[in-house]
C-alpha cells in the first residue's frame, strides 16, 4: 500500500463546496434556532460520533439555554432498504433522557438509517422532547424516509470530507466542506 502523505492526500480534495465562513453562519443559525425553540428550557445536545464532533462543538458555543452535553456511537442494521429494527450501540449515553429535552446534531443524512433508527430509539426511552439538526442533508440518496428537524445545507450525491467528516479517518481536519475524488 502506497504510504499516505500530505501531497497524497491534498490531490484527492477536488473543490471546496461550503467554505469556512459559510459553514460558522450556518452555525450561528443553528444557534438561533435552539434558543429560540428551548426559550431558556434545559436542553441536552446530543452528537453522534466521529463525524459531528466539530460540529457540536461549534454549535454549543452559540447555544444560551441551560445545556448539558453527551455522545453516542451508534450503527444500523440494514437488509436492502428494511431496518431490522436493530441499532447497535457501541458508545450509549450517559444521560437519563427522560429528563431531558434532546436536540441531535448529526454531520450529514444520507441514506437516512441512521437517524431514523437513532430518533426511534431515543423515543422509546420517552425524552421531554426531540429535534435533529443536520449540517448536510442529501436528499437524493435516501433509502428510508426520514427529514431532520433543520438540515443547514443540502448537497448533491457527493462525497464530501472536512469539518469532522473523513475519507478512511484522514480529513477531518480541514476547516471547509471538500467534495473527495480520485
Ligand atoms: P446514513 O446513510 O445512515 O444516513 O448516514 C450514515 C453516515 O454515513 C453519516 O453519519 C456519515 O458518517 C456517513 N456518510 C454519508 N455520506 C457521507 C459523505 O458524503 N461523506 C462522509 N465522510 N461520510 C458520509
């Protein structure tokens, strides 16, 4: 296998589809709409990792209502486009979320799997209340129907990578939203 250096990795960033500043407005209305909608209510952010991580990140210092924080890793089962209904868990969460009004940042909805059996499990476990937010929502690719309460950006049926999300664990680094090619 041909070893990985920074050259190696640049040439597969083919352009720059959201930049730096568009992705931190898009934060700050994401901000917006948690204060507005939670008017001072205790909330618990919910990300689910690795790809949301800096997104969270960045969201949570725009939030002002009372606001606790908590992860989970989590993988669906599919067989075709059918759930299996099953979920695996592999990080769960700390929290009791019945006591909680949850909001889930997610970094992009693609087939719609995995938050479709996220949200159904965390409803079973009867949360205050539930809304996702999505940074990037393709639409295009769903399988499973499923909207997010708010998507910031909806993309074609890219590959993308940057701000938290990867090309086999490499370019989360990079502050923008790259479409990766070969
Ligand atoms: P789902 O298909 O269940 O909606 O999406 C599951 C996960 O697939 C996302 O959370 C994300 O980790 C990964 N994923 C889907 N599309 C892309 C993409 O374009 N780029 C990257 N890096 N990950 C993606």
């Amino acid at each position: 296998m041909a070893s990985i250096t920074k050259e190696s990795l640049e040439s597969k960033i083919k352009s720059i589809l959201i930049s730096e500043q568009e992705i931190q407005n898009a934060v700050v209305r994401a901000g917006e709409y948690i204060n507005a909608l939670y008017d001072g209510k205790p909330i618990l952010l919910v990300s689910i990792l690795k790809g949301a991580f800096i997104f969270m990140a960045d969201v949570l210092r725009t939030v002002t209502v009372p606001c606790e924080i908590d992860f989970m890793v989590a993988k669906s089962y599919y067989s075709g486009t059918v759930s299996s209904g099953m979920v695996q868990i592999t990080l769960d969460l700390t929290h009791d979320v019945k006591d909680y009004h949850i909001v889930i940042l997610e970094d992009i909805v693609d087939t719609g799997r995995t938050l479709h059996d996220v949200v159904g499990l965390l409803k079973e476990r009867n949360p205050l209340s539930l809304h996702v937010i999505t940074l990037l929502d393709k639409p295009d690719r769903r399988v499973v129907e499923y909207t997010p309460d708010l998507s910031l950006f909806t993309i074609p049926d890219l590959f993308v990578i940057g701000y938290g999300l990867d090309y086999d664990e490499y370019y989360r680094n990079l502050p923008y939203i790259a479409e990766y090619g070969e």
